[in-house]
C-alpha cells in the first residue's frame, strides 16, 4: 500500500491520520513517511545491485539532517553543492569517503572544507576551478580526486527548460572535446588525482535513453583516456530519475537499470548514483489549510496557508503537484493521480497562496471535490524540493517537517517563530 493513503476517506501517512497530526501541530507541514524513504532507496540499491554503485543521496532535493541520517545509516553516501550541504552529511554521519561535491562556483573555504573532511570526489566543472583545488590541496599538503564533469550535449525532451543541465549551452561541466584536453594538462596532477568521469544530464529524466547516449559517450571517452595513459576509476551517472507528480509517468527503477547496467557492467569502473528526486520526491508532502474562498471574474480561488515561498516549484516550472483534500466523501476517494480527473461533483479552482506575487499560483484549474474555510489539502509529491527550496519571503516562517514512522511520529524541524525570522539581524541593532 502506498504510505500516503485514504482510509474511509481520511488521509494517513503510514498509520498516522494527518487531519489529527495538522490538529496537533498546525499548517502548514511537510510530512514525511519513513517507510518510503528506505523503500526507494532500498529499491534503487536493489536495481543497480550488479554494479555494486555508491549511491549518493541527493541532499539538495530534501537536506533535512534527520533525513540525510536515517539514508546514511541504511549506506548511502552523499552527493553535496556547498559548504553547508558538506556540513549537514557530516551531522548526518555520513561515510566522507562517500562523498560527491559538485557546483561550478565552489569557494575556497567550502574547497578546503571538503579536502579537511576527506571527501569522496569533488566533481569538478572548470579548469579553473581545478587549478584552484589542486592549488589548495598542495597548501594543506594533501591529496584529494577529481571527477571531471563531462557535459555529453543530451537531454530529454520533457525536460523542463530551466532543470536541464546536459545540453552545451548550460553552465554545467565541460564538453568532450574540451575533457579530452583537460585530462591532456591536468591529467598527471598529483594534488588532485584526476580519474574519474561525472555526467549529470538534468531532472528528471523521464525515460532511460539519455542516460544509455551520455554513458556512451562518457564510455567512449573513458576508452580514450585509458589508451592514453590515465587510469580512470570511476563513473559517476548523476541523478536524475523521475519521481511520481502523476501516476504512472515515471519509468520503474528497474526500467533504468535494465538500459544503464549492462553499458557498465565489467567496465573496471566504480559506479556512481546521485539520486535525489526518486528518493524524496513522493516520500513528503505538503499539508496546508484552507484560509478563505474568493471569486475573481470567472474564477473561483482558493486561498490557502501556503504558497510559492514553501513550494516553489508550480511558480518557477509550472510543475504539477497533485492536490486533494485529507477527508473526502467515497465518490472522491482518490484514483490514479492526473491532472485530468473524470470524477463527479469537482470543482474547478485556481490553488493560490497569501504572497504578494500574482505568480504564487499552486495549482491553475484544478479539479478538485468542493472545499470551504478550514478544510485541509495536501499538495503531494512534495519531498523533493519542497522544503528545501522553501523561503522567508513575505516574512512567512517556513512550516515544521515532521517524520512518520509506523503509528509514531517525530518533528524533525520545528515551525519557525517569528524571532527566528529577525534571529540573524539582532546582534547590532542599536548599535549605530
Ligand atoms: C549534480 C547533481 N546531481 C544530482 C542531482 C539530483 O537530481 P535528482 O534530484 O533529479 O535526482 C542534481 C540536481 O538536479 C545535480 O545537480
Ligand atoms: N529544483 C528542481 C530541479 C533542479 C535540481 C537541482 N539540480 C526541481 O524542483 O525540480
């Protein structure tokens, strides 16, 4: 059974009613399920288990430390964009070695942070960037290694524009041409050992063909460089993998590694996972409550505790969240989620937020069954990227999040306070 799930048209996560849990600690609130998170990443281990692949959980998709620590302790390792993302696997206990750094403007401080903390790989975007790490490491007199990010020029065509990194034109990697030079001037490095090859192609991918195009490209490549001297120990395949906005889009993991496996296997190449999606995406969602109704010309609004400044991602890609009461009468029971639902008796609304941008738009002429004032809604899917996108725009705190496991359940971040919100500004007020 799906952890989030309808029981006599009340909506549970695992064996937790969240109409009595939104009682206890307010709206909004993104709730987590336990149990999926360790299914996906159980599931994606399992897929790929031939290529015996370090999965480095994506901590930007959902950063949360109690998060990054419960996928820790099952073995993932991390894939990291900052300083601050190095910090919350270090808090989550992760294992270092297993550790994945990419992002093309990495700082010095965050670049020694990484060298100090013994990472895995910095992936490396530039070749500026990796002077700059070799150039530290020689200062702090270690050694560290480099996965050069290959940009294989593919992408998929569902791929919303702005989510799309694997195409030339983005700010993403170096293009083949380029890496064969790359490995041609930095190649023999001894501070940072150049020998390995990242792709990450852009999220999500809704289907394995780019994957199996820009692993052989990389594939190709890595041929080259072997015949040529350098020794190349691992493949890192990036992210990526879709998550389920609406049912039934998204490839199984099984679908992926069916097309991925067999290009990698036998390769002499330690493989790479940087899942984050596939493994957050449907394991939270988003509970928010209905503030008021309005009509505004031909449309009927619903207004409600939430918006684009804890979920941003309707606004910034017009993506699709499936929205749905939390108690619904039998007819609304929810079948496959889709944005076009033949039920009876819905209501077309436009979903909209408190934020003063006519853009804070969650959902535009959804369907949903008929709500009034203090009905609850949960936006789903909303694990990935959720949260972690989340702001203080408009000075809203951002929710708590909260942890379901089994018939228990655990704040893993409390609702931020107004205090907080002003906590950074306080020290030198008064003091000019
Ligand atoms: C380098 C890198 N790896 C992994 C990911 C995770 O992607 P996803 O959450 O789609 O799996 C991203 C984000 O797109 C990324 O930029
Ligand atoms: N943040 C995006 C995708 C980009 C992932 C980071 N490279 C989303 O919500 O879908």
């Amino acid at each position: 059974m799906d952890d989030f799930h309808y029981r006599q048209g009340q909506l549970y996560a695992e064996d937790v009613n969240l109409d009595t849990l939104a009682d206890e600690l307010g709206t909004p609130l993104y709730v987590y399920s336990r149990h999926t998170f360790e299914q996906h990443y159980d599931r994606i281990a399992a897929a790929f288990a031939e290529l015996d692949p370090i999965i480095c959980y994506s901590i930007k998709s959902c950063g949360n430390v109690h998060i990054c620590k419960l996928l820790a302790e099952r073995g993932a390792g991390m894939d990291v964009v900052s300083g601050g993302e190095i910090h919350r696997a270090q808090l989550a206990g992760a294992d270092m070695s297993k550790i994945v750094y990419a992002g093309v403007g990495k700082s010095d401080d965050e670049i020694r942070m990484g060298i100090e903390a013994g990472i895995g790989w910095f992936n490396i975007e530039s070749e500026a960037e990796f002077e700059n790490i070799d150039a530290i490491a020689k200062q702090l007199g270690k050694t560290t290694r480099g996965a050069l990010r290959v940009n294989p020029d593919v992408a998929d065509p569902r791929t919303h524009a702005k989510t799309t990194t694997g195409k030339k034109e983005t700010k993403f990697g170096v293009d083949i041409e380029r890496a064969r030079k790359f490995f041609e001037t930095y190649g023999k490095n001894e501070h940072c050992r150049l020998n390995a090859i990242h792709l990450h192609i852009g999220s999500p991918i809704y289907s394995p063909e780019p994957y199996v195009m820009a692993i052989r490209k990389a594939l190709a490549l890595i041929d080259e460089l072997r015949g040529q001297g350098h020794e190349i120990e691992a493949i890192d395949i990036g992210g990526g993998y879709a998550a389920d906005y609406e049912a039934g889009k998204s490839p199984a993991y099984d679908e992926y590694a069916a097309a991925i496996v067999p290009l990698l296997k036998g390769k002499g190449l330690k493989v790479i996972l940087e899942p984050g999606r596939t493994i957050a995406g449907n394991a939270g969602l988003l509970l928010t409550e209905v503030q008021y109704r309005k009509q505004g010309g031909a449309k009927q609004f619903v207004i409600v505790d939430t918006g684009m400044h804890h979920l941003l991602r309707p606004a910034m890609y017009d993506a699709f969240h499936f929205i749905w009461p939390t108690r619904v009468s039998r007819e609304h029971a929810p079948g496959p989620r889709s944005e076009s639902m033949d039920l009876p008796a819905l209501e077309t609304v436009e979903i909209v937020g408190p934020i003063c941008e006519t853009g804070d738009v969650l959902a535009k002429a959804r369907s949903i069954p008929p709500v009034k004032r203090g009905d609850r809604l949960a936006i789903f899917t909303a694990g990935a990227y959720g949260m972690a996108m989340a702001s203080n725009y408009n000075a809203f705190p951002r929710p708590a999040e909260v942890l379901v496991e089994g018939d228990a359940y655990r704040v893993i971040r409390r609702r931020e306070t107004y205090d907080d919100l002003v906590a950074a500004e306080m020290a030198n007020v008064g003091a000019n």
